[in-house]
C-alpha cells in the first residue's frame, strides 16, 4: 500500500503539508488531495475529497474581480 500521503513522503513540503482546507475550513489538517475548482488545481483534505468524491460537497471557490479591472 502506498504511503504517499505520511510521514517522509510530506516532509518537503511547505509547513508539512498542513494548512486550512478551502472547503471546509478548518485549521491544522493535512491538504495532500488535488480537486479541480474550474478549471484549477485546489488542494483540500481527505474528509472533503471523499465527500466531492460521492457529491456531498462541492468546491466554491470565490471569482476572482477581473469584470471589475476592465
């Protein structure tokens, strides 16, 4: 079984992998699975890409103001 998602295999990334999930908010998880968000690659934890997985969750992501520059 692969281990890719613990211990050796996180340690050369930034702050070792942890942060704030986008979707779920919360604090101080592990964000190691990649979703696309339109078009994006975003990264969120485990709990919430089983749940985009089996259409529980969905990833909002906020527009970005570019109607607003032109």
């Amino acid at each position: 079984m692969a281990k890719n998602h613990r211990g050796k295999g996180i340690r050369d990334q930034y702050n070792h992998g942890r942060g704030e999930c986008p979707v779920c908010k919360r604090s101080s998880v592990k964000i190691l699975y990649e979703q696309d968000a339109g078009g994006k690659k975003v990264k969120v934890c485990k709990t919430c890409k089983a749940a985009i997985k089996n259409g529980t969750k969905s990833i909002d992501i906020p527009v970005e103001e570019t109607a607003a520059a032109e």
